[in-house]
C-alpha cells in the first residue's frame, strides 16, 4: 500500500478519534441525564456497604488420604464458626446492598423515561441528537454503580508427595447462600450448646470423680459424707435451667438433703 494512502488513513481515524472525544466532553458536559446520574450515585455511595466480594484460602493436606477424604462441608463449617460475628454481618451488608440496589436502580430507571429536550440542545451543538444520545447512554452504563451484592469464598486443597513427583489439586466455592446456611447452623449448634440439655450431657463419670475428690467426698454445706449413710450428688451451683454451666468452678458436692432442698434455687447475692 502507497504510504501516502497509509497517512492519509490514519489521518483520517486520528480526526474521527480527536472528533469522537470531544463529542464525549461535550456530552458529560452538557448532558442533563448524566448530571442527574452523578446526583443519584452521590446519594447512594454512602449507602452501600463496600467490601471485597470474595475470599480465597488453600488447604495444604500432609497425605494422600487426607486429600481424597477432605470434607469441604466440614472445613466450610469450622471456618465460620471460627468468625461467626464477622460473616454475620457480612449477610447483613450483602442484604442491605440488595435492598438498596433495587431501589438504585428504579430511580435509574425514572432517570432514563424521562423526556429530555435534545432537539433544542443540538441546535447549538457540532454533534447529532443520535450520537450525542448514544454517548450519553453508553456513558449512563459506564458510570452507574456496581455494590458488592455476591460474596464468594474459595477454597484450593492440594497435595504434593514427598518427592514432589505427585502433586493434586481441586477447587470448590461456596456463596453467600451457602455461607448463611452454614451461619445458620452455626447459630443451632450454639444454641444448643446453650441448653440445659447440652450442660447436663457434659457431666462424665471422670468430671464427677473430680468434684468429689476435690470436696473430698463431703457435703459443702452440711459436712455429711457417705459413712453418715448419705448419698452425695454433684450439684450446679448456677443451675443450668439459669444459664449455668458444667464446669469445675460451677460444680459442687452436696448430700441428698441439702441437694433436694436447694433445688434450682440461686441467690446471685447470697449463699447458695
């Protein structure tokens, strides 16, 4: 090709471009539509909740099996449990964002039916009301405001030989559907934990012997003791119908009688 051909081409595309941007600048500058998109995502930047919509980790396994065994329902499980508050309120900041955005985007919607007056403002303009309206909306689209309404965790679990001859990898994720899943039952399981049921189950044969042997297989409160012929009980000072845990520091000997008397009685300012 004539190089004169050449230059003149690219002559020609450097106009068009030149021409084209400054179409553009003309029309972010004049553009009633676009000002009022600029008013709208002001508004709603101190809306939406910003954070990165995703998290990944990688779980290295020390054998084979462990690999080929690898529960990813577990691992996902143990993680939020681990940081319950935070995905929590990352729930909470997704749904906030989902609210909010189809709100974002029916005021957009009224922005975009409404009839603006192009014939007028490309009578004193060097662009036509078809290209200036095509900016315009390519430049809406551009702009308009993408909040985080997904979140996406994942996971890489690998193993590699000792030798370094075999290496394995897979990869599986899980989304903010799942993470509230697993939130939820997150939740159960500690509400369970809770209970007076779950307190109750957590009194081992092995715990007993220690509360005794620490009260030296006496009742606290009366002194009695199985040689007196009374049979002795491990007692919840806190009863766990009132929150009370079974742990050592919560724990007691007393006899029969004084057992069955205090009942599930507490005096958080007395003796007990």
């Amino acid at each position: 090709m004539n190089i004169s051909i050449i230059i003149t081409i690219l002559t020609v595309l450097i106009i068009i471009y030149a021409y084209y941007q400054k179409s553009v600048k003309y029309v972010k500058q004049n553009s009633i539509l676009l000002q009022n998109l600029l008013n709208v995502n002001n508004k709603y930047k101190t809306i939406f909740k910003p954070f990165l919509p995703f998290e990944k980790y990688h779980q290295n396994c020390t054998c084979k099996q462990q690999y080929d065994n690898f529960n990813k329902d577990s691992y996902f499980m143990t993680m939020i449990s681990e940081n319950l508050d935070r995905y929590n309120a990352l729930i909470n900041d997704l749904n906030h964002n989902k609210k909010y955005y189809n709100i974002y985007q029916n005021e957009l919607n009224n922005l975009l039916n409404n009839n603006f007056d192009y014939e007028s403002l490309s009578r004193n303009s060097f662009i036509s009301v078809n290209l200036f309206q095509k900016i315009e909306r390519a430049e809406f689209k551009k702009n308009r405001l993408h909040p985080p309404l997904e979140f996406i965790i994942e996971l890489c679990v690998s193993y590699t030989s000792p030798k370094g001859q075999n290496r394995y990898s897979k990869r599986c994720s899980i989304n903010s559907n799942n993470i509230l899943y697993y939130c939820n039952e997150c939740a159960k399981v500690i509400e369970y934990k809770q209970s007076a049921k779950y307190q109750r189950s957590l009194m081992t044969d092995k715990l007993r012997y220690q509360v005794l042997n620490r009260d030296h297989h006496r009742c606290v409160i009366c002194g009695a003791s199985a040689k007196d012929g009374m049979k002795l009980h491990v007692d919840h000072i806190i009863p766990v119908s009132k929150g009370g845990k079974t742990e050592l520091s919560n724990l007691r000997t007393l006899c029969e009688r004084c057992n069955l008397g205090k009942g599930a009685s507490y005096n958080p300012n007395g003796y007990n």
